[in-house]
C-alpha cells in the first residue's frame, strides 16, 4: 500500500479539509496574535511545494505518526530528534570551543520522537527539492540512497568507536559547497555584525533603528530587562562570561522572520562584552519558544514535564543536539511565556542550494547531511549532559537496523517518492483552501480600510 494510500489521500475535500483543520489548530494563538505575519507566511509557503513542505512540519506529524514504522522499537522511538530536518536547514555556526562547524542549525522543532522521522522528513525534502530542479525520479531515488547510506555508515562507525561528541564537519574534512560555506563563515565578523545592526551614538553603540526593530515602552522594557536577568542563570558555570560581560546597553522589539517563525515575538539585547571596547560588544537574541511539532503526536507525559516550557525545550535541545552548543545559549520567561536565548552571531551561514544543482553536486553534499544527521542523534543520549535519552542511541538503532541497511534505504527511498508526491498534491490543496479565505483567522488578502 502507498503512502497516499495509507493516509487516505484520495478524497480532495477531505484532505483539504484536514490540512486547514491541522494549520489552524498548530498556529491558532499565533494567527491571532499576529495575522499579517501569517498572511506572509502563507504567501511563502503557496511558492511551490518544497516552500510549503517547510512551513507546514504539523502537517507531517500528523501524517507520519499514521503510517507503520518497521524500524523502530521501545527506545528508538524515544531518540532525540531535530523536528524539523529538511535540506535548507543546515549551516555554519562558531561552537563553545570556538571551531567553525557545519551542522543542523536550526532546533525550534527538537523534541524526542522516532529517529526515523527526521531521516523521513529529510528525504522527503530531498525528493521536492530535486523536482523543483527537474530531476529524474531514477536520480532522486539514488540521491536519497546516498543519504541513507551515509547516515547508516556513520551511526554503525559510532557503534564501533563511540566518538560521536569528538565527530564534526569541519574546515579541515570537508570539501566542496561545504567547505565552500564554512570558508565564506570564517571571513565573516563580530565588528561587521555590530555595524550592521548598531549605531554609535555618543561613545557608546545603540540599535539602529530599521524594518522589524521596535523601540520599547518603559513597561516592556522592564520586563524584557527582568527576564534576561532570569537567563543569566541558565548559563553553565563552565561557559558563562564575566557578570560585567552581560552589562545591559540598549534593547529592541524584533520581527520578521522567516517561515518557521512567523508571528513569534523577539528581543535583541545589546551587553558589554568580554571588554569595555566597542568591538566586542555582544548581540543577544530572545526569541519565544514555538510548541515543537512532533509534540503534538508524542503523548508520553514523562517527556513534556522534563521541560519548564517551550524556550527551555528549544535550548535544552540544541545542547544535546549540538554537544558543543553556543556558550551563552539558555532560556527565560516573561509573564510564563518561554524563551531561548543565544547569541546573535557573524559566524552563522546557511547552505545555499541554488548552485547546487546537477544529481553529481548534490550526492557528496547530501553524504555530509546523512553524516551529520547521524551525529545530532547518537550525540543526544546516555553521555550527554541530559537524561531523558539514557541510553546508547548508536546501539540502540543498530539493534534496529540488524544488517538490513539495503531493505531500510529501499524503504526511505520509496516513503521519499510517495510522500513527495502526496506534499505535491497538498500543496495545490492548501493554495485553493488559503486563496478561498478557509483558514480560520488568516484571510489571503487584508480587508482595505
């Protein structure tokens, strides 16, 4: 039975139905509190479907947690996972140890869940992104066996050496659009950024003002002021800077940002630094923490209760993912509300997949991703600094693999294929429904005044 098929795709009505049904229960207290940035949003996703296969995480859960899953069992469907692993949601940042690393970069969505469905939801992304290129079924289906393969190879290296926290991709092992991407992150700068965002004024820097930066009332203020204090304690002992580095310059309301996170509020905090030098003055980010999507189909209480809310689960998160995470990565709350707070850094650049376009380009840079992919996951368990995985990830899915690489690649290659094309029918689905004004609490057009 197709993947179509098992998810009773077939009736239009109903599936449309059920997509709007599925958007509107993920993002109701968003669209409400933000419907313009959903408005954008949902232009964004109506681009095409790899666009909307982005924005629309809730609606795989919803889809994936339906379908028969042969290769899981009691611990691998409690690994931890990114959530949200699609192909442009991977880059550069600077880790804790001051190495420029290629890695996921993106963990709004973590949360623990079968491991597989990250590969699912990567492979899928894999197959709607080579069809947005034009590229033949046949190729696809190898792509997504490359990637499948060099996940596979790394999680069985790990089982043998159990050096997932010393594994990274680096400047030094990487080659191609890869090491294309760390080299354009090194020549980046903290000065650059600082100039980009900031202003001196006086002798001292202060936010420029621009589109998506909103100066604060004296009330807000003093709220955002009280939850950064709050933050400072969520900081590792080992990683946290001076108390004179997190002196408070100025603070900003900020908006704007991109199909993820549309309609979640933010702050940047602009502190000392390190030294009284305005170079090395310190950006930092408060954003509000979204409900993972696979949250909504894992019911296990144990899970949900080991995070305060949602900001200290997206931190909580990065950490075990990344194993060496920003040093200033932590949590806060205001009025109960969590978030995740991290630098704003120079250091972070996406892989960009506009030149990357012939199968031949595209296969080693998806053995980086299967690579990885496998590292976030064996890297979040029992030697970890958490203890909601305590076990052995690396272990724990070869168990489930048992020498059946060739049968497991075939089985991602063929859900890859199918679901694309059921993404691709959603996609038309979701347009009509979006166009006819059937999302509750967004309308495809502002009413005029």
């Amino acid at each position: 039975m197709s993947v179509a098929e098992s998810l009773h795709t077939t009736d239009d009505d109903a599936r449309r139905r059920m997509i709007v049904a599925t958007l509107a229960d993920a993002f109701a207290e968003l669209m409400t509190a933000a419907p313009e940035a959903f408005r954008i949003k949902f232009r964004k996703m109506a681009a095409d479907p790899f666009a909307f296969y982005r924005g629309s995480a809730a609606l795989f859960y919803a889809d994936v947690s339906r379908l028969h899953d042969p290769w899981v069992d009691e611990r691998t469907s409690r690994v931890w996972i990114q959530g949200d692993l699609h192909a442009e949601n991977f880059g550069t940042y600077m880790d804790g140890e001051g190495m420029l690393i290629f890695d996921v970069n993106d963990f709004d969505e973590s949360y623990v869940g079968h491991y597989t469905w990250d590969v699912q939801r990567l492979a899928a992304s894999i197959a709607l992104m080579c069809w947005r290129k034009a590229i033949a079924d046949s190729e696809i289906d190898r792509l997504v066996a490359r990637y499948a393969r060099a996940y596979l190879d790394q999680v069985h290296r790990f089982t043998r050496t159990g050096a997932d926290h010393e594994f990274a991709l680096r400047l030094d092992n990487t080659d191609g659009p890869i090491h294309e991407v760390l080299l354009d992150s090194r020549l980046s700068s903290r000065v650059a950024l600082l100039d980009g965002v900031t202003e001196t004024e006086g002798y001292e820097r202060i936010f420029r003002a621009g589109h998506g930066v909103r100066r604060l009332d004296e009330n807000e203020r003093a709220r955002v002021y009280a939850a950064f204090e709050k933050y400072l304690d969520t900081i590792p002992a080992d990683k946290r800077l001076p108390d004179t580095a997190f002196a408070v310059k100025d603070v900003v309301g900020r908006s704007g940002f991109g199909i993820g996170s549309a309609g979640l509020p933010a702050y940047n905090v602009l502190v000392e630094g390190v030294n009284q030098a305005l170079d090395n003055d310190i950006v930092i980010s408060m954003k509000q923490g979204n409900v993972a999507a696979p949250s909504r189909v894992v019911t296990d209480p144990e899970i949900a209760s080991y995070f305060r809310h949602h900001g200290h689960r997206t931190a909580v998160s990065q950490r075990a993912l990344q194993a060496h995470a920003d040093r200033l990565l932590g949590s806060t709350d205001i009025d109960g509300v969590g978030y995740v707070v991290s630098e704003l850094s120079p250091y972070v650049r996406d892989l960009e997949w506009d030149a990357i376009s012939e199968p031949a380009d595209i296969a080693p840079v998806l053995e980086y991703l299967g690579r990885a992919t496998a590292k976030i996951h064996c890297v979040a368990d029992a030697d970890s600094d958490q203890n909601l995985v305590a076990f052995q990830t690396e272990e724990a899915i070869e168990h489930c693999i048992q020498g059946r690489d060739d049968e497991f690649v075939e089985w991602l290659c063929t859900f890859a294929r199918e679901y694309a094309d059921v993404v691709r029918d959603d996609h038309r689905r979701f347009v009509d429904a979006f166009r006819h004004d059937e999302i509750p609490g967004v309308r495809a057009t502002a009413r005029s005044a």
